[in-house]
C-alpha cells in the first residue's frame, strides 16, 4: 500500500479513472433507456398512426363504396328493372350513408377548427333541459335497437344556460350516443341534473356499459383515439365525438369530469357555469369561471 507524498498521486489517479469508468457507464446506460424510450415511443406512435389510417380509411370508405355500389344499381334501373321496394331501400342506404360520411367530415373540420383556436360560439339563453330531451328523443330508436335503457332524471325545472343552442346539442349528443354505444345489451343510462350553489348547473349521463381505465380515459379524449382502436374493435367510429363534446364544453366556460370503471360503467358529468359567469359572442380565447357541483 501507498502513502504519503508518493501514495497519494498514485490513488488519486486510480480515483480519476475510476470516476471517468463509472461516469461513461452512467452515460452509456442513459444513452441506451433515451434509445429504448425512444423506439418505445416511435412504436406507439407508428401502432397509433396505423391504426389511424385503418380506421379512417373504412369510415370513409365504408359509406362512399355503399354510395358508388348502390347508386350504380340504380343506374342499371332502365336495363334490369327493379322492383319498388328495392329502389326505396337502395335510396335510403345511400341517404343513411351520406349523412354518416357528411358528419365524419363534419366531425374532422371541426375538430382542426377547434385545434386552430378559430372556433366561436354564439351564445344566448339555452334551455338545457329541452336539448337534452331532444337528443334524447332522437337516440331513442338506437337504445331500443340496441336493447338498452335511457332514463331521463332531470327535474323538472333547470335554469337556463349562457350558450350556444346547436353546440351543446352537438356535446350532449356526442356524450349520450357514446352511452348508448358502449352500453351492452339490457344496460342502462341515467341522466340527471341540477342547479349548482354558484347558479351554474351540472348534468351527469351514467351508463352500466364497459368502462374505461384511467389510462384509457385519457386515450379516450384524445382526437381520433379509441379504447381499442382495432378494426376489430366492437363499434364503428372515428373517435372525435367524446373530444369534440369537451372542446364544445370548454368554449362555454364548462367542464367535462369522466369517472369510469372498467366492466361496470362510465358517469360523463358535464358542469356549465352560470349565465351570468358567461357573455355573449364568446370567443375560443375568453376565460371562463367553472361551476362546482353542489
Ligand atoms: N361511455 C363510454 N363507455 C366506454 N367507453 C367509452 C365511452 N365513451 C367513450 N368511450 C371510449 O372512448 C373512445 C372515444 O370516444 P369518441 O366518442 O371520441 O369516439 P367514437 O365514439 O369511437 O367515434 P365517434 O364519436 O367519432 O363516432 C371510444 O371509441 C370508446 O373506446
Ligand atoms: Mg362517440
């Protein structure tokens, strides 16, 4: 063993390279978790984006090859005459299929628009409680095909809202058609709602249908993610509505809370704030107060 005077350069050195070995380890190691992160990364995002095109190209396809197939039919009409009933249904199966292709469409313009921040709502006094009994009508026939249950629990009187009339439709719409989709047969949705202590209003649509996990929540509110975004996945869809509905909410000053458990069912609590909290021609930039549940 080295001491003194000659000792100490000599351990000193051995310090040195043994502090230089330890710190390229260190570096080699962060170095290789960044590499693995990334490709992590990058095989999500490829995963997500395949998925993407995937599920895009047959929502858009889907309903234009319905469209080119039967239009075509109807064309042969002078050739191979059809009957009545067959004209009607092959003109209602292209109707059903622009329309659908007319709000994916749709969906995605508003969605860029949102994302561009150039979105603006038209606010004036909005009963919501007649929206809601309007999209609840309207989704009626879908719930009782698909053997599920809407229970409208709102009370009989809600204060209006501040907003813009066709956009919290479009919301409310998003929220109750997803309740009603991932609902599986013999399930139920309640609707309630109330006036919150700051004048404002909460409105919560709970389903017993398949739920989410809190990871699968936040896939959920992202543009164009879906829980299980494969083609195999049990309902069509382009995943915009539930991120759409929160924009929609968030331009009127509100707030979209999702609880969800995974096999047992999602409550979407959507809270509005007071009218008076919110004035009119609201733009995308303006701040909002939020209101609390009571
Ligand atoms: N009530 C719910 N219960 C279970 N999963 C839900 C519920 N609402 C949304 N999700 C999940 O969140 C995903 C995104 O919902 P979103 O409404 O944005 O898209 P979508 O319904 O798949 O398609 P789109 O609404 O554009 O037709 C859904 O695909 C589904 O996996
Ligand atoms: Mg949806």
């Amino acid at each position: 063993m080295l001491n003194g005077t000659f000792g100490k350069p000599k351990s000193n050195s051995l310090m040195g390279e043994y502090s230089t070995l330890l710190g390229d380890a260190v570096l080699r190691y962060r170095t290789r978790v960044a590499e693995h992160t990334a490709r992590l990364e990058s095989e999500l995002a490829n995963r997500v984006k395949s998925e993407f095109i995937s599920n895009m190209s047959h929502e858009l396809r889907t309903p234009l090859n319905t469209v080119i197939g039967f239009s075509k039919i109807l064309a042969g009409h002078d050739r191979r005459r059809l009957p009545d009933e067959e004209i009607v249904e092959y003109a209602q199966l292209i109707n059903d299929s622009a329309v659908h292709l007319l709000s994916v469409i749709n969906d995605i313009l508003d969605i860029s628009k949102i994302q561009s921040g150039k979105y603006t709502i038209d606010a004036r006094e909005t009963p919501i409680d007649e929206i809601i009994q309007v999209c609840v009508t309207s989704l009626r026939k879908v719930a009782f095909d698909a053997g599920v249950t809407i229970d409208n629990l709102l009370p009989q009187y809600l204060p209006p809202v501040r907003g813009d009339a066709a956009k919290l439709r479009q919301a409310m719409s998003n929220i109750l058609s997803n309740a009603v989709k991932f609902t599986p047969k013999g399930g139920r949705i309640v609707i309630e709602g109330a006036a919150t202590k700051d004048g404002g209003l909460v409105v919560s649509i709970a389903d017993s249908g398949v739920g989410m996990t809190e990871d699968e929540i936040m896939i959920a509110l992202t543009p164009f993610g879906q829980v299980d975004g494969t083609r195999a996945r049990w309902r069509e869809g382009a995943g915009l509505g539930l991120p759409i509905a929160q924009a929609l909410i968030d331009l009127h000053g509100g707030r979209i809370a999702i609880k969800s458990k995974k096999g047992e069912g999602t409550i979407v609590s959507i809270m509005l704030p007071s009218r008076h909290e919110v004035s009119a021609a609201t733009g995308r930039d303006m701040v909002f107060g939020h209101a609390t549940p009571e």
